[in-house]
C-alpha cells in the first residue's frame, strides 16, 4: 500500500499546551504546493471516493475524529485519524474515502500539487483497470 501512517513531531508544555508540526522534505516525501480542509461535515458522511494519478497527500486531523479507508485496488486498509498528532501519507495511485465520525472534525490536507480536476479518477472501475495496466507499479510500496 502505497500510504504510511505518521506520527508528527510534537512539542508538549504542560501549561500552555502542545505544538506539532512536519516540513517539506524532512517529514513528508513531497514539496507542498497546496494546503486545504475540509469541515462542517455531518457525521457518518463519506467524501473522496476518488484516486489521484500523481497527486500525493499528507492528511491529518487537527480537531475530532475522520476514518479514512484507503484501497490500491489489491488491498483495503482503514486508518483512523483521532489525534493532531497522527498524520497519514497517501501517495499517487490510492482510492480513498474518508468519513466523518465526530461532529466538527476538521480534516487538513497538504498536497504536493496544484488544484488539477485532470489528474483525478472519480470512477471505481476506471481506477481499477488504471491498476490492471500497472499504471502505478514503480511507485507501489
Ligand atoms: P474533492 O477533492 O472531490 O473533495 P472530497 O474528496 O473531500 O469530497 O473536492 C470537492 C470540490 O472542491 C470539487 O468540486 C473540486 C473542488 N476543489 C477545488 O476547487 N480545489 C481544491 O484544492 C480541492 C481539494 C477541491
């Protein structure tokens, strides 16, 4: 599975709170060019639904509680990001869905590229034979 999840660098000060953090390059695989999030998300929505040509992505959960459910097309692994802390690399190639499992959560996403709706596979089966090809077998870890 082309994915890992991360535990982020953290600084505790037990009066005034905590501090986590990850860099470019040090943390992460990737420069990143793109930082958004996602909230206001009723629970027990499920977004994403789609895979990424190139696209690679770090996610993590600055506040609640998102189950992300990741596939490469030969295997399914769940994650759940229930802390700041944690943080999940999804490179190229990965059907994902994310559901909201607490009101509020706020899902933050670092990406390595551009907003392109090009570089998107919205449809399952299209993603599926893009992995019959191999169209990302060198990058698959
Ligand atoms: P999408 O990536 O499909 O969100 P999710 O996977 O969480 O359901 O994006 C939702 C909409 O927002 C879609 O119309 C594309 C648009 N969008 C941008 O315009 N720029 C962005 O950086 C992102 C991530 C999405």
């Amino acid at each position: 599975m082309n994915a890992q999840l991360i535990s982020l660098k953290t600084i505790h000060a037990p009066l005034e709170g905590s501090l986590s953090f990850f860099e470019s390059q040090k943390d992460i695989p990737f420069n990143v060019r793109r930082i958004y999030y996602i909230y206001d998300v009723p629970m027990g929505v499920r977004r994403g639904m789609h895979a990424h040509k190139a696209l690679q992505q770090f996610l993590w959960c600055a506040w609640g509680k998102v189950d992300i459910i990741l596939d490469s097309g030969r295997e399914v692994q769940q994650y759940c990001l229930d802390s700041p802390q944690k943080g999940l690399l999804v490179g190229e190639g990965i059907w994902r869905e994310m559901v909201w499992q607490k009101e509020g959560s706020v899902l933050c996403v670092a990406a390595s590229e551009h907003y392109d709706e090009g570089d998107y596979i919205r449809d399952y089966r299209t993603f599926v034979s893009y992995v019959e090809k191999g169209y990302w077998d060198e990058t698959d870890k």
